[in-house]
C-alpha cells in the first residue's frame, strides 16, 4: 500500500482497520493455543477476490461478501487440515499460506477506490473487536480459552479442542477476509504488501498490544498504523513492525495493555 | 544471506572459491549463532506467560522479517560462478555447481555421522525426545543448543553458497522466505524426525520447484506439499524407527 494517495489520517485509519482486523484473527487463534503465522493470506484471497469482481463489475457489496466468504472458506478448509496438529506443526503449516501471499495477484484501478472510506473499516474494526470480547465470554470462547490453556484437561471435561481450533481458525480467517475485501477499495492497494509483512503487522498488534483481551490486538493495531504513517520508506516500516514485534515478544510478553491494568490494580 | 555475503566478499577480493566457501559457511554459522543468542535465547528463556511456547517461533519470524526487509541482496560475481563449463551429453553445469553438489552430498553424510554416532548427536536426540529428562540426565541444554545452531546455521550457509552460485535461481524469489519454506517443507514432507525422510523430502520438493514453470508455482508446490503432508502424514513419509515403536507400544 503506497502512501501517497491518501492524507496520512486517512492513512492511519485504514492501516488501524485493516491491521486491527488481521490481528484480531491472529489472537482468535492464539487463544486455543496456536501461533498463526498466515493469516494475511485469507485477507490477500478476499482482496484478490473482491478486486477482481469489482473490477469485471459486480456491485461492491456483492464483491465484499464474495471475498469475505472466500476466505472464510479457504480458512475452514486450512482448519479442517491444520486444527488436528500439535502446536509446532500447526506453525509450520500457517507458513504454507505465505505461497499464497507470494502468488495471489490482484486488479487495481480507480473503479475499486470510489467505494472505500476508511470510517467503514474503522467501523468494522471495533465491530469486530467487540464482537470478538462477546466471543470470549460465551461457551464457546470459554471452550477455546480452556483448549488453549490445557487441552487434556479441556479434553476431560468434553470440550473438542479439534472443532474449537476450526471455529477459531475460521473465524480469524474471516475477519482477515473483511480486512482484505475492503483493502481492496484501499486508494493505495497493493496486494504486495500482505508478503510477510501482513502477517508481521496482524502478530505486532497482537504481541504489542496484548493477548490478554480482544481490545490488545486493536491498541497494538493503533501503534503498529503510527508506524506506518511515519515518515519511513516501506521497507524501513515494515522493518519497525518486526523490530517492535520482536521487542515485544522479548520484554513485554502481556502487552502494553497489561502495563495498563498494572497500573489499575495498584 | 550472511554465507551468500561473505562469499561475494571473498571473491570481490580474488580469493581461491574454497576460501571464499569456507568463509561463508564460517559466516553463516556465526550469524546463525548470534542470531540464536539475541532472539531464540532470550524467547526461551521467557517461554511462559500469554504467549507460552509460542514466543520462539515469533522471535524467530520477526527476526527473519527485519533481516530480510533490511539485509541488501549480495551482488553474485557471475563471472567467477559460471566459469568452467562442464558438458555430458547435451546437459551442461558449471564446474562450481557440481563441486558445490558433491559438498552438499558430502555434508549430508557428515551431518548424518555427526546426529547419529557422536555423543553431541545422542544428547540432542534426547533432548528432542523429552527435554526435562535429557537435562535431568546430565545434558547441558544451552551448549546443546550452541552447538546446534552453529551446525544448522553452518548447514543452511552452505546451502545458501550452493544456490548462490546456481544460474538464476534468485530471479524473481523473495530468498529470505522461500528459502525457509521451502526447507521447511522437505523436513515435514519426509518426517519431523527421520534424517533420511529430511533428504527424501528434499528431493521431492527440489524436483517440484525445478519442474515448476514459474519460481512462484514452484513455491506454491512446495507450500502445498507442507500443507498435504502436515494433514495427511502428520509425522511424514518416514517417520522416526522409535516414534513408530512408541505408536505400536
């Protein structure tokens, strides 16, 4: 995504939105206790998907729930394959996804930019954040939560840890699919940019921000988009996200969110 | 990327290619090791909490992702690497390439020697069996993983050396994430904990990207391939002698 084309508020709410919406996928997964080292590729499917559609002039409504669902689906079946899987294998496996991330190409034009605001991914971001804490609090979330904490236990009291994965798999493909469908309305798009470099910003949000909540992915979401506004060529920013996510995974393992209700509790 | 660096740099200066081979694979090692000491250490040390054993794995790919966002492509002096054109028949390789695949074999079988028949070897197969154990017998877990580091980074390196100096291979890939998928690939595609498993997957990935018309589809098989094996043969098409006893047992 070039910074050229939009001013640099408009710039961070998109990168909020989409970055927000890839790494709340990235935390769904990690509750159950599984690193997701691909989930950009479910958003390239559904930009891919949704430019291409747009662009042969299907209404863009249509186009965004068609690249939605598209991810949504190819998520399912990479669960289907992956959920059964032990946690390195699991890891190793969401690395296949870059192939698509290296490989999927996408039509870009002026037709797809008269459709996108960032308000609506901003919206859809803190839709599905909240969404995401109601998640948490149902059974099924519980369910997740517990799988990711010990399955044999989780086992022992009925819970599938195999479907639980596959709900959350699914789940964090979808909404990387709605990160994707509406980066594609992006006036900057680029498919390129999902290269690795997705899948760094989606962990950087989560690491930074803080597994611990559905809200850490969207406060990592908001530092990892000041990042990407900053006066830094693309490469130079993408090389922050990974510094920042290393950083974090080294001394901040809670997130800057548990810095937060550290201070709280005293 | 260091080994491919260093080679540049030794044959930029007219050294002998064994002495820029060996100064790569020296590089690569190092590089490997200290990459090993500033992310992977310190991730292990800190293995609890939210993001539990995670933490390595996501050291370790935000490493890869600054390293191959930052670190520039070494120029590849194709007049030294392409010199001496061997001819069988109607194929032809450069001297450097075959001499380049007679070391790998040759490494292959050392790094086979070194895993199965030396005590560094025994000690590392228990600790990838059962850490706790392996310590509680006496197996220092940190200079096992030194040494293990500077023999897969010094691995790798020699690897990069043999594709750097291959006509074309670096056209049109992104080399610092290929490379591993692709390496990663063959491990799970031949067994997690089968040496020659790692080999037999290694060909199979290595003839899909050859035969692939384009470096992308090529990188698609292999991604394909991990996927299918990691579904259908979670432990490989030859998994480890022991860990089939365990499954019987």
């Amino acid at each position: 995504m070039t910074q050229h084309e939009v001013g640099p508020f408009a710039e961070l709410l998109w990168r909020f939105g989409i970055v927000g919406l890839i790494g709340l996928g990235v935390w769904l997964v990690l509750r159950c206790g599984r690193v997701m080292l691909g989930n950009a590729a479910f958003a390239a499917i559904a930009a891919a998907s949704t430019a291409a559609l747009i662009a042969r002039g299907t209404p863009a409504a249509v186009a965004i729930l068609a690249g939605i669902v598209a991810a949504a689906v190819c998520g399912a079946i990479f669960g289907f394959a992956a959920a059964r899987t032990g946690a390195a294998a699991f890891a190793i496996a969401s690395l296949s996804l870059w192939a698509i991330e290296l490989s999927v190409r996408a039509p870009t034009g002026d037709a797809l930019h008269s459709f996108g605001s960032p308000a609506v991914v901003v919206a859809a971001a803190i839709a599905a954040g909240i969404g995401a804490w109601f998640y948490a609090r149902s059974g099924s979330g519980r369910a997740a939560a517990a799988v990711g904490q010990d399955e044999r236990a989780a086992q022992g009291v009925g819970i599938d840890p195999i479907r639980e994965r596959l709900i959350a798999v699914t789940l964090g493909a979808l909404l990387a699919g709605v990160a994707g469908s509406l980066s594609a309305l992006y006036p900057g798009f680029d498919i390129t940019a999902y290269r690795l470099h997705g899948d760094i910003a989606g962990l950087a949000a989560v690491v930074f921000g803080g597994v611990g909540s559905a809200f850490g992915p969207l406060l990592g979401a908001v530092l990892v988009a000041i990042a990407a506004v900053a006066p830094l060529t693309k490469e130079h920013a993408a090389a922050v996200n990974a510094v920042a996510l290393l950083a974090a995974t080294i001394v901040l393992p809670g997130g800057v969110l548990s810095i937060f209700w550290r201070a709280a509790r005293r | 990327m260091a080994a491919a660096a260093a080679v540049s740099w030794f044959l930029a200066r007219d050294q002998p290619i064994w002495v820029a081979a060996v100064g790569g694979i020296a590089a690569g090692a190092i590089a490997g090791l200290i990459a090993d000491r500033i992310v992977l250490w310190p991730a292990r040390l800190r293995s609890g909490g939210p993001l539990g054993a995670a933490r390595p794995s996501i050291a370790g790919l935000a490493a890869l992702a600054a390293f191959g966002v930052l670190a520039p492509e070494p120029e590849r002096p194709t007049h030294v690497l392409s010199a001496g054109i061997i001819r069988i028949a109607s194929f032809g390789a450069s001297k450097l390439t075959l001499e380049g695949t007679i070391v790998s074999i040759l490494a292959i079988v050392a790094v086979v020697l070194i895993v199965r028949s030396t005590r560094y070897g025994l000690g590392l197969r228990a600790l990838g069996s059962n850490t706790p154990a392996a310590r509680a017998a006496g197996v220092g877990v940190e200079p096992m993983n030194i040494r293990t580091a500077l023999l897969a980074s010094a691995c790798g390196a020699l690897a990069a050396i043999a594709l750097f100096s291959a006509p074309d291979y670096f056209a049109g890939r992104s080399t610092p994430f290929d490379l591993p998928l692709a390496g990663l690939a063959a491990v799970a595609l031949g067994g997690l904990a089968s040496i020659p498993g790692a080999i037999i997957g290694g060909f199979v990935i290595a003839i899909a990207q050859v035969f692939a018309p384009t470096a992308d589809a090529g990188d698609a098989v292999a991604a394909a391939l991990l996927l299918l094996a990691i579904a259908v043969v979670p432990r490989g098409i030859l998994p480890a002698t022991r860990l089939r006893e365990a499954d019987r047992a």
